[in-house]
C-alpha cells in the first residue's frame, strides 16, 4: 500500500526592488516548490514488547506481546510460546505462562540485588536488566490550617503536606511522588492531577506556574520527579497543596525508581504533555518512549515504595 503526500515548501528570494517603508527597504518574492513524499508502511512486521516492573514487595509478572501498525484495529497480539527467565548473581527462575501473553513466578525479587531478564521467542532473542532499588526513607505529615470558616473568609485554607526524603548517599536513586484521593468506599481512588508545591525541582518537564495559592507558586502534572543530586546525601523538605485535600481520604505515595523506570515515565510524561499541545501546532513530532529492551521494545525496570493514608473522614 502506497501513500503520497505533497510537501509545499516557502523559497524566499530577495530582490531590491523600491523601498514601502522607511523600515523595510527589502520586498520577499515568495514562489513555491512542491515535492513528493512517499511512505511505504506496507512491510510492517511488529517488534516483541515485553512490560515487566520488578519490586520486593510483589512476585514477578510479565506480559510478551507483539507491536502493531498504527492503522491497524486489531488488538495487540499476546505472545504464549516464550522460554522467559530472570536470573540474579545466584539463582535463575523459569516464568511460566498463564493467559494472555503473562508470564509468572512466585520469586520476590531482593531489593538492593540485580537481575537479568532473557526470552527467546520466533528465533528471537531478547534481554534485559534492572537493580532493584531500596525503599524510599521519607516522612509525611499534615500540617492543618485550623482556623475557622469566619476567619478564612479573606483568605484561603493554607493547610498542607510536610515531605521530608532522607537520601541514601551511596546510592543513585530518582524519586517520583503521586497523590490519590477517594470519598467514599464505594469509587476507587482518584488521581490529583495538579500538584502544588512551594519550591521546584530540576529537570522537570512537567512543571507550570500556579499562582491560585499565594505560598505554593508551581504546579506539576500527576507527579513530582526528584533526582537524589538535589538532595547530596542529605534530606530534603517540601510543602505540597491540591484540590480536596483534607476533606477526604488521602494517599501520598514515594516510589524509588531504577534508572530505567525513570526514564521511561520521562519519556510517558513527555507524551502527555505534546498531546495536551493539541491543534495548535503545526507539526506534531511524537516523542519515542523510552526502552532498555535489547532487540525488542518495553520496559524491564524496578521500584519500591511506601505510601502514606490520611483519612478525614472517620472511617
């Protein structure tokens, strides 16, 4: 199947011709060009894509499928007829199929240990590794406006979250924190898409100014990314606010990332936000996502975490 398009490039050419303006002394003669771009998506034929997420606090779980073409309705193709294994300096486990295109093993990974992952599929061969980081040490407190409704009237309720991270100063770590809230037992939770805070942390690409509240100026979408090289091998304490907090039942959660986790939610985020640009570019370059999958495409990475419930509502 064979697809043209036409490409209409502006040539400039100038030419002295009389002067319009006291400013402009130069007139553009624009004429166009035209070319033909052939795209040839006919001999498609997919990658491997292997999703796998290592923690101690779970047992192993993978799912193998195939990639498809961007046209295509048909869903992903599951994968069943793997050999696929994990393995650390000790031991190596066999990941047996189940349904779907998943793959398990009743192993919980070690924190702090490295593992390697290796299928081999259609004549395919596909690896993989990741260092499972160690739990992130952080406290979290609230800390509440207690004045009251008459007293708030020109004011808003600065009442807030106190994060403190204690770094592991032999260790490389990234730190991602999120931050869910529900009503009732009946609605899962929900996640608080702006999170407001009272500092910034570097490298981030999906920070915006917020100037609702007067003490918390920047606002991140989803998540907050921190690299340990802020934090020196020290701590490091912030302040964050959001819509309905304190009035329901709240979850704050710290996950310690491996590096390649960390920069495969980058590359997520960045896909966020160029489809939240919309219509008002003229060109959309799509931004690839991340892979550490050898001969294939996917994520093998790893985390731990801890998360914090503040419940408002008696339950």
């Amino acid at each position: 199947m064979k697809y043209y398009t036409e490409t209409r490039i502006n040539c400039i050419k100038k030419s002295q011709y009389h002067k319009l303006f006291s400013l402009f002394g130069i007139l553009l003669f624009i004429s166009s060009c035209e070319d033909k771009v052939e795209l040839d998506i006919e001999n498609f034929s997919g990658n491997h894509t292997v999703n796998c997420l290592l923690t101690s606090d779970s047992v192993v779980s993978l799912q193998l499928s195939m990639s498809k073409q961007i046209d295509s309705d048909k869903e992903f193709l599951p994968i069943m007829n793997a050999s696929v294994s994990i393995s650390n300096s000790d031991s190596l486990w066999v990941l047996n199929p189940i349904d779907n295109g998943f793959y398990v093993s009743s192993i919980k990974p070690i924190e702090g240990k490295s593992y390697a992952l290796s299928i081999n599929s259609n004549n395919t061969t596909l690896s993989a590794s990741t260092k499972i980081p160690i739990k992130p040490v952080v406290n979290i407190k609230a800390v509440i406006d207690e004045r009251t409704e008459e007293e708030l009237v020109d004011s808003y309720d600065t009442s807030h979250y106190s994060i403190t991270i204690i770094d592991h100063p032999e260790r490389k770590e990234y730190y991602w924190i999120s931050v869910k809230y529900f009503k009732t037992f009946e609605e899962y939770y929900k996640n608080v898409k702006n999170i407001s805070v009272n500092r910034i942390f570097g490298g981030n690409i999906n920070i915006e100014e917020d100037s609702y509240y007067n003490n918390f100026p920047h606002s991140y979408s989803y998540y907050i990314r921190i690299d340990d090289e802020l934090l020196e091998g020290d701590s490091i304490n912030f302040n964050i606010k959001y819509s309905n907090a304190f009035k329901t039942r709240d979850r704050i959660t710290m996950v310690s990332a491996d590096q390649h986790l960390d920069l495969y939610l980058k590359s997520a985020l960045i896909q966020y936000e160029q489809k939240n640009l919309g219509d008002n570019l003229a060109f959309y370059i799509p931004e690839m996502m991340y892979t550490n999958i050898k001969n294939g495409v996917g994520i093998f990475g790893s985390y731990n975490s801890v998360y914090f419930d503040f419940d408002y509502l008696g339950w």
